[in-house]
C-alpha cells in the first residue's frame, strides 16, 4: 500500500461525464450510454474511486432494465454483477456483495406469486427463473453476509466519502462508516416477512433473556446454533458486531465526560436492537 502511487481524482471530469450522460438519457438515446458509463467505471476503477465506480455498476444495471427486455436480462445482471465482484478491490467488492443480496431480494419480491408455486426439484443454478423461494433466501442472505465479512476495512470508510450513492435523507451521525450502512441494509432483508416463511427457523429462537442485556454484556454474549443461516441468528450476530464497534469508538464506559459523537451512532443501534428483539 505504501509504494502505490497517489492517483489525482478529478472530480470536475466525473460531473461533465454524467452531465452528458443525463442529457443523452433525456434524449432517449439509451444505448449511446453503455460506452461512456464503462469510460467512468475505467477511470474511477484506476483512480481507486470507488463512490464514482459504484454509481457507474448501479447506472449501468438499471441501463439493462431498459434494454434487456427479455428473460436472460435478470441472469445478465446478476452474472455481470458477480463478475464486478470478483475483481474489485476492497471496499468496492463488499458494496457489490451487498447489491447482489439486495438484486435477488428484489428479483423474488417482484415474482414473488410464481416462485412461491415452485419445488426446488428443477432448480438450475445457471439459471435464476428455475429458483424457488428458498433457494433465493440462501443467495440473498450469502451475500449479505459476504458484505460483511471484511469488517476492519469497512468500519474504517467513512460513508461520507460515497454521497452520491447514498438515499436522500441518509444521516452519518447514526450510521457513520460503510460498516454501519452495510450492516443495516442486511439487517433490513435478516427481519423481513419473507425469511421467516423460507427457511426453517426451529434450529434457532431468540428466547434467552441475555439477549436484552445491556449492550456491553450483550456484545460478549456466546451466541450458537446449527443454523448458520437462520435470519434471526444472523441478525445478533450483526448487532454484537455493530455494538462492539461502537462501544469502543465512542469510549463509552470511560471516565464522564469521555464519550464522543459517536454515542449518537450507539444509542441508535442499541434502540434499533431492542425494539428487534421485542
């Protein structure tokens, strides 16, 4: 890391780019787009710009939505979007990981009536409208899980440095790092209506009271089960993780007085935990 050169970002060229872009978009002219979206992907790709890198893959998904009228456009996007994945570096890949999670949550919810009639008996894995309800549930949740993973380099990104992929309205003070957006976006599909009718929760059940713990004993609690995949399970796992993160970054339990900003991004979480497990 130390011997690789400083690339200059020049952000002026990225607003003129997507200037013309919008304008060719209002045109109606959508396949002049893919070239100069890829142009954006290149430079940011070179330049390790990775908010400007992420904005060109979401561009260009939407894009196939508009051209890709027929069924092989929901394999495209997927295939291309695993295909990012594999050669992005950190902390692109973990964004792309979480998108990928979100895209067959999406794809489910919006075939939702004709994946729910399926068996998983004629499932073909190279072909995503053969999945039935649970094999979705398992790709989503892998994913979200995969974004998760490379915790250290996510929770030192500021979620700052990517405003432009970010929902209007979104507040850093409550979720402050790339971590925090992440993990919240997974905790959002983890307690969704429609895990907890496709995969089988019996292997685990939140019924220890620890689990309302104060959030320091909370984030130490041992936490089992065979059911790795379990939703509810997962979802612990993600708040001891969040919690832990927080405590410490906010010095919370120092000395009063201690306590910086980021108790706002504590307390938040922690309420978020509690009003889960209720």
């Amino acid at each position: 890391s130390q011997n690789k050169p400083i690339v200059k970002k020049d952000m002026n060229k990225y607003v003129n780019e997507w200037t013309e872009i919008e304008s060719l978009r209002q045109q109606g002219l959508p396949k002049s787009l893919a070239p100069k979206v890829d142009s954006i992907y290149q430079s940011a790709l070179a330049e390790d710009n990775y908010e400007q890198l992420i904005k060109a893959i979401i561009f260009r998904i939407n894009s196939m939505g508009i051209l890709e009228e027929n069924d092989e456009g929901a394999n495209k996007i997927f295939n291309d979007l695993k295909r990012d994945a594999e050669k992005l570096p950190q902390p692109a890949r973990s964004i792309v990981y979480s998108m990928i999670g979100q895209m067959y949550e999406t794809f489910y919810n919006q075939n939702a009536w004709t994946i729910n009639r399926r068996t998983n008996a004629a499932v073909d894995l190279e072909d995503v409208h053969t999945w039935d309800a649970r094999s979705l549930a398992e790709a989503a949740l892998k994913y979200y899980d995969l974004s998760l993973r490379d915790v250290k380099t996510l929770q030192n990104e500021p979620v700052d440095s990517y405003k432009e992929i970010l929902m209007a309205g979104y507040d850093p003070a409550y979720q402050p790092t790339l971590y925090d957006l992440l993990a919240n976006r997974a905790l959002a599909y983890y307690a969704s209506d429609y895990n907890v009718h496709s995969l089988p929760q019996d292997a685990f059940v939140i019924n220890n009271p620890d689990y309302f713990a104060g959030a320091q004993a909370f984030s130490k609690l041992a936490i089992q089960t065979g059911d790795t995949l379990s939703p509810m399970y997962l979802s612990l796992k993600t708040y001891q993780e969040l919690l832990r993160f927080h405590l410490d970054k906010s010095n919370f339990g120092s000395l009063f007085g201690k306590a910086n900003d980021d108790v706002t991004a504590l307390v938040e979480i922690d309420l978020r935990r509690m009003a889960y497990l209720k």
